[in-house]
C-alpha cells in the first residue's frame, strides 16, 4: 500500500473510530439523561400524589370546618336563648306566685262574703218568705255562690299555673347549652388548628411538587438534548461511513432467532475516482470500465480488529466459511448497493472461531481488484476498509402477550396479573425470571412518544419549510416562462411587420429564446429538488412512530425496566403449561408501584411485564430481554373494595 493511501485509510479508520466512540459516550450521556429523567418524573408523580392527598384532606378539613362554624354559630343562639328562657321563666315564676296569692285573697274574701249572705238569707227566708225582700235576697244568695264557686276555680287554677310553671327546668337547659357551647368552641379551634396545619401542608406540598415538576421540565430538556446529540453523532458517523466506508453496515434482526441465525451486511459498489474517459485514447488497458474482481466480507473480533489488515484478509480470501465473496459480476440493487445474507452456525471468524452468542464482533469488507485496474491505476494493492460498526448476535427472550385481571371470585378484595408467554425453547424455566411492574399514569409528563418523534417532527418541519421556498421558486419560474413566451410572440409579430429590422429582431428573439431556456432548466431543476423533497419527507413520514394508547404515560423502556430494583416489582409464577404458558401476579395491598410507592385506591397503572435473563453471569451476554407493549396496555384502577368488576385490580 503506497503512502498516500496508507495515510488516507489511517485518517478514515481513526475518523470513524473518533466518532464511534463519541456516539458510545454521547449514548452513556443520554442513558444518563433518561435515568435523570425517570427518576425526577417519579418524585413528580410522589409529590403530585402526596399533594392530592393533601389537597383531598384540606379539603375534607375545610367541609369540617364550616360545618362547626356553622354548629358554632347554632350553639351562640341556643346559648343565648337559654339564658333568655331562664331569666323569663324566672320572672314568670314570681309573678304567676303573686298572682295565685292574690287571687286567693280575693277568693277567701268572696268566701267569707257568701258566708254573711247564707246567713242573710236563712234570716230572711224564716220571717219575711214570699215577699219582695226574699227574692232579693235569693238572687244576691245565687250570684254570690256562683261567684264564690268561680273564685275559687280561679284560685285553683293559679295554683296549678304557679305549680307548672316552676317545673321548668330552665336552669338545666341553660347549663345544658352553655356547655354544649364550650364544647363547640373546642371543636372548632380544634378544626381551626386542623385547617391551618393542613393548609401549610398544602403550601409545602404544592411548593414540592412545583419543584419536582421544573426538576422534570429540566430532565426533559436535557435527555432533548442529549437524544439530539445523540442522532447528530449517529448520522455523522453514518455519513462518514458512507463517504469514506463503502456504507458498511451489519443488520441483526431486533428479534435475533439462533434457530435460524440469519443476518445481512450491505455495503455500496466500488466507485473508481477514474472513468475510461479520464485516459488517453490511444491506451489499450481497459481496466477502469471493470475496476473490481470480488468483495468479501471477513467477521472479526472486537478485541483484535486493531491487528486486522490486508495481508491478512487476503489470506482468507477463498475460504468460503471465513470469507463471504461476491464476485463483481453479481450487479449491486438499482441504488448501487450490495445486501449479503450471512448464517450464524455456518460462518466462522477470522480466527476460524464460531461465532458465539454474546460476542463482540466488526466486519471488513476486502475490495479485490482486477489485475488490469491495477495496471492502469498503477497500484497492486487490495482495497480494505475500516471495520464496520461494533455488534453481537443475542437471543431475546419472548415477551409476555395478553396481559389481563383475573379474579377468583365476584366478592374477592384483591385481585391477579394473568399474561402469556410462548414457550422458549432454549432456555430452562428457572433461567428467565418475569417481573411485573404497576406504571402510575399520570398527566402532563414527557412520554416515549415525545422523545421518540423529537428527530421527526424537527426533519418534517424543515422539509416542509423547503418545500415551501421550492414551490415559491416553481410558481416564480412559471410566471417568468409565461412572460418570456409573451414577450417572444409579441416581438415575433412585430418582426414580421418590420422586415427592415430584421437582424435586431433576431437578435431580440434569440436573447428570449436564451432567457426562456434558461427559465426551463431552472424549472425543471426546481420540480426535481420538490420531487425529492417530497420523496424525503414521506420517507420520513413512513417512520413516524405509530399513535400508541397510553400518550401521557411518563419515559420508560427496556434499560429502566432492567435496573429497577427488588422490591418495586413482583415476580410471575406459573400458572397453566401448553404452546403458550400462562403466569399470574398476586396483587394485595403490599404491593407497590415501579417507584416502590403503595398503590393508590382509584388511581390508574399499566401493568408492565419483563422478560428478564437471570441464568449465569457467563451466559448474560448471550440474552437480551424484553419487555411487554405496555404502551398499549389500557391503564387499569387499582382498587380492593368488595365486589369489584373484573376489569378491576
């Protein structure tokens, strides 16, 4: 390899590297960022609960409160009334006794005058009956019985009055009331202090949680950034690899099935810097129409691709379980592009190793070229590229489907997670541990769906701002053609009135034909440009994450769900064996949420299940995990009331 390109493949493998490796800390950045997030999300969603709390007893306190003033307000005029009655009833007593006394004086007097009448009378009736006198006398005997008789009804009446009336227990009632009045005036400086204790818990609360929401506002700012650094290194890395790489890249399949171990590498066709155009014509070697003999594709380990070169991928050219060969005449996809398909269990590393589950592997693409290419560029050495990114075959674990609630019974209080899994082949039972969480699902918090679509709804609003400026220049251009061919018909008819000036009108028209040809092309170029703009922007589209249910659930995937700690999850137990094997979760009331919070009577969660590898640490890497789509789980209150549904927890 001459010097040149010995330094040019130098700065291209340490071009790629440097941004491999700022894509790798940019990647720790923004999973730091995510953790930041999460956790700040879930002291938001503590304190939102905690001030709910508050702001539900504040309220109860508040109702409490009014109803003692209102007693309160019952108890003064009870109190006042009392005392009133007690102090009339008093007065009434008194009265109604002098009263009776003085109607019995009355009344003994009328007694003792219808006694001196009886006597008038017996005199009378003895000397002088039948006269006009004894009738006198009789009738004054009648009346003054009857008025003694009255008198004395009256007095007894009084008498009982005055016995009534001092049977009123006003003093009891009036002690009855004043105490019940003290009583209020407790209760409600109790209710009082109650009230206002609470309310500086409410301002606390509510300080709290404004904190813990400008806490998440920042988090989400900056895992924002951090995902916008993180696509700019990716698609300068991406770019570069295009450019200066041959766009290597290695596809594994998100769901890696070692059964059948299938993966691709693509990389572009060779372009060579000379065409048969840029040599003399006299020179026979026709080298540069058919630069290139055979790619081949060599797998090596990520710990040695630093010792890897191109004496020693030559070596393994033609050994067809190390090197995969593609012989130039297999013509490369419409937009020049080759996609190799390599099985895992038939191809070996460049150190004739299997390819082992968990390993961290690179691939070089080795350009052969034909010996006239060689001959007419003048260099003898084979083209190898930088190595490709790093990557690593694993098995994911199969995610758990169908979750639901199960109850025994209609008047169980608590209730069970039931989901299945499909049976995994090559692992044990005791080797896959599935973890249950309860998501809270709460409003106005960042979800997947934000971050996810961020890169989107950036790259569609720049296209469209292009597409914009793109139509502008289109109707500009139209307009400017219309004119021009306007302005041509015009001078045509003059030109033809005016044969005297012909060579000025042709040299009029030929400066139109000139501008309207070069309105064309322009037009022409411009309908270009909004074709592939519009072609961009629906490639973009067309990755537009699909609408999911659970929009105002907070960040959450697989790398939190994995370094959530014991404690805040419940394992699966199973339940039913067949094709698909059936796992239940216990639910009762120890149970918490993925924060370690208890569950809230009423409040909604997605349950949320993860498929976790917890066999041998040698194994580890071998196994990726999953996690359950619980962005379209329905989010389910959480209840242990008696005779629930069983739609409910």
């Amino acid at each position: 390899m001459n010097t040149y390109n010995e330094n040019l493949h130098s700065s291209v493998l340490s071009s790629l590297e440097s941004q491999e490796m700022t894509k790798k800390q940019l990647s720790s950045q923004l999973n730091t960022s995510m953790f930041s997030l999460y956790y700040a999300e879930g002291a938001e969603i503590v304190a939102q609960e905690k001030l709910d709390t508050t702001t539900k007893m504040y309220k109860e306190k508040q109702h409490i409160n009014n109803v003692v003033v209102t007693n309160k307000n019952m108890a003064d005029n009870l109190l006042l009334s009392a005392n009133q009655q007690k102090t009339y009833v008093t007065q009434a007593v008194t009265n109604m006794a002098v009263c009776a006394s003085n109607i019995q004086i009355a009344s003994n007097s009328i007694v003792r005058l219808a006694s001196d009448i009886g006597s008038i009378y017996s005199i009378v009736n003895a000397a002088d009956y039948g006269t006009q006198i004894y009738q006198q006398t009789l009738e004054a005997y009648n009346l003054i019985n009857k008025t003694a008789y009255t008198a004395e009804l009256t007095s007894q009446y009084a008498m009982e009055a005055t016995a009534s009336i001092s049977e009123v227990a006003t003093s009891t009632v009036a002690d009855g009331a004043k105490l019940t009045n003290t009583s209020v005036n407790n209760l409600l400086q109790t209710a009082t202090s109650d009230l206002t204790s609470i309310t500086a818990i409410l301002t606390v609360d509510n300080d709290t949680k404004s904190k813990a929401s400008i806490a998440t506002r920042a988090a989400e700012g900056a895992i924002k950034c951090s995902e916008v650094e993180y696509d700019a290194s990716k698609k300068a890395y991406t770019f570069n690899n295009e450019q200066f790489n041959q766009s290597l890249v290695v596809e594994v399949p998100s769901r890696f099935d070692p059964s059948t171990g299938i993966f691709n590498i693509s990389f572009d066709a060779y372009k060579s810097p000379f065409t048969p155009e840029d040599k003399d014509a006299a020179t026979l070697n026709t080298g540069l129409r058919k630069p290139v003999l055979s790619y081949n594709i060599i797998l090596v380990k990520d710990s040695k691709k630093s010792f890897f070169n191109a004496s020693t991928a030559e070596d393994l050219v033609g050994n067809s379980g190390q090197c995969k060969s593609i012989p130039a005449s297999q013509l490369p996809d419409a937009k020049g592009k080759y996609k190799e398909t390599l099985a895992y269990k038939q191809f070996r590393d460049s150190d004739n190793d299997p390819l082992v589950l968990g390993e961290n592997y690179v691939a070089f693409l080795l350009i052969v070229f034909t010996e006239s290419y060689k001959k007419e560029i003048n260099t003898f050495d084979e083209y190898l590229s930088a190595p490709s990114e790093v990557f690593s075959l694993t098995y994911t674990l199969k995610n758990a489907t169908d979750i639901n609630i199960s109850r025994e019974s209609a008047s169980e209080d608590l209730s069970k997670i039931a989901f299945n899994v499909e049976k995994e082949e090559v692992l044990k039972p005791n080797e896959i541990d599935y973890r249950c969480f309860f998501l809270p699902y709460p409003d106005h918090i960042a979800t997947n769906e934000d971050l996810d679509t961020l890169e989107f709804k950036i790259e569609t609003l720049e296209l469209e701002e292009e597409i914009k400026t793109v139509d502008a220049e289109i109707k500009f251009f139209t307009e400017n053609i219309e004119t021009l061919n306007a302005s041509a018909n015009q001078s045509n008819t003059e030109g033809a009135k005016n044969a005297k000036d012909s060579d000025q009108e042709k040299q009029k028209n030929a400066s139109l034909k000139n501008a309207l040809a070069d309105a064309k092309e322009k037009l022409r170029l411009a309908k270009n440009q909004l074709a592939d703009l519009n072609a961009k922007l629906k490639e973009v589209k067309d990755k537009y994450p699909k609408p999911v249910k659970n929009t105002n659930a907070f960040f959450f995937n697989l790398n939190l769900a994995e370094n959530i700690p014991a404690g805040n999850f419940t394992s699966a137990k199973p339940h039913k064996t067949g094709s698909l094997h059936e796992y239940t979760v216990q639910i009762d009331n120890t149970t918490t949420d993925n924060f370690g919070n208890p569950l809230i009577e009423d409040k909604s969660y997605i349950p949320v299940v993860l498929s976790y590898y917890k066999g041998s640490e040698n194994s580890k890497t071998k196994y990726t995990n999953s996690l359950s789509d619980w962005q379209n789980t329905t989010p389910i209150p959480y209840s242990i009331k008696e005779n629930l549904k069983s739609s409910t927890i």
